[in-house]
C-alpha cells in the first residue's frame, strides 16, 4: 500500500509538469505529434526509472556525510555531497545515450523524429530534478526511489501525451490569431495544471480527518486542564 500511495502521489500529486514545471522545454517541443510525444515520453520513464535507484546507491553509499563508513572508520568522516551534481549528471547521460543507441537501432524513424531532443533528456531537468527530489525526500529503501522515479516518468508522459492530443485536435480549431501557437498551448498547460491540483486531496483527505481528530481531542485536554486549574484555585482560596 505505501508503494502504490508513492507511485499514485508521483504520478498525479507531484507530477514533473504540472505541480513543478520542470522538463518544459521538451514539453513544449516535442508535443506537436501524438506519435513522437509517446516516444520521447517512454524515454524518460525509462531514464528515470534506471537512474533514479542508481542516484539513490549513489547517495547512501558516496555522497551523504559518513556515507563511505563501509570502507572503514577512517573514512567514514568524508563529506563527498559536493559530488553531487556531477555524479548524477553522469549517470542521467549514461542512460540516456543507452535509449539513444536503443531508439535509434529499432526505431530510425522515431529517432528522427526525436532529433536533438533526445540527447536533451540528459539536461532535462525533470530528470535531474527527479533525483534531487529523491535525495531531499530521503527515501528508505532502493524500492522506494524505484517506486518514485516510475511514477515521475509515468507522470510526465501523461502530461506530455494530453497536450500532444489536444495540439492535433485544436489544428482545426477557430483559434484566435494572437493564441495560436505556445500561447493557446500555454493557456492549456495551466487548467491542466489546475486539474492535476484537485488530486492534492486524493491521498491527503484521511490525513486530514486525523489531523482535525487530533486538533479537537487536544482542545478538549486542555479545556480541562483549564477547568481543573480553576477549581483547583477555588478550592486554595476558600
């Protein structure tokens, strides 16, 4: 149930688009054809997907303060977090130079499709931002960042897929002149946003009652702790 609560809130809660806005560049470009959007939108499932976990062992066992401990006590007070960027730099370009000799061995078609925006996935920064959101969020286990990174790519091809099919229907659409182009798609971009937003309550609504549950029950602890100090001062004084 946690991992599918995490993979949920990645998806729709904390979606790479819609809630952060990161990855807007590929977003924007690549989402004239359905066709292509679906391409590149697989792509960055699969980067994130094998980075982030890699990022994750990255982080335990190098980066964080006291993390190379196992090589022994002498080490153990290294402070190698300044590596950070370069190291998950890295390891996202490996990646995507992998699903770029992989695309462009079954697919040349989608591989020019995809022209210079698929080397890009490297410097795309949902993609670093989704590594750095796991180093923040200091998951427990590798499953959990696995989990997490899934969910982030599956989050960001949703995003990618929609505009791409409401960029074909509105072609023939009655468009103003002045919205034709990034600013209807912009336009769209934010009441998606919007409607991402309403997912916020999905995993957080029973959270809230217990909240409010715990708010009530700490109002009536003190409403008689105040009476009992009352009656407590009555009595002294008489």
């Amino acid at each position: 149930m946690e991992y599918l609560e995490l993979l949920l809130k990645s998806i729709f809660i904390e979606n790479m688009v819609f809630t952060y806005f990161l990855g807007m560049c590929s977003y924007l470009a690549v989402s004239k054809k359905v066709s292509t959007a679906v391409g590149l939108g697989v792509a960055v499932i699969f980067v994130l997907a094998i980075t982030m976990p890699l990022n994750w062992l990255l982080d335990q066992y190098l980066l964080q303060d006291g993390a190379l401990a196992w090589l022994g006590p002498e080490y153990a007070e290294y402070d190698l977090s300044f590596l950070t960027f370069i190291l998950f730099i890295a390891t996202i370009a490996t990646m995507v130079q992998l699903v770029e000799i992989i695309v462009e061995k079954f697919s040349p078609s989608l591989y020019n499709s995809l022209g210079i925006f698929l080397p890009l996935i490297a410097v795309n920064c949902a993609i670093l931002g989704g590594s750095l959101f796991m180093q923040q969020k200091e998951f427990p286990t590798i499953g959990h960042a696995t989990v997490y990174g899934v969910g982030s790519g599956i989050g960001w091809f949703l995003a990618i897929l929609a505009i791409a099919a409401i960029r074909e229907k509105i072609r023939y659409s009655n468009v103003p002149p002045a919205l034709r182009g990034l600013g209807i798609t912009f336009i769209i971009t934010g009441l998606m946003a919007i409607g991402f937003n309403s997912f916020g309550g999905m995993l957080t609504g029973g959270d809230g009652e217990a909240k409010k549950e715990e708010k009530k029950t700490a109002v009536v602890k003190v409403e008689k702790t105040e009476t009992l100090a009352v009656n407590t001062n009555t009595k002294s004084v008489n």
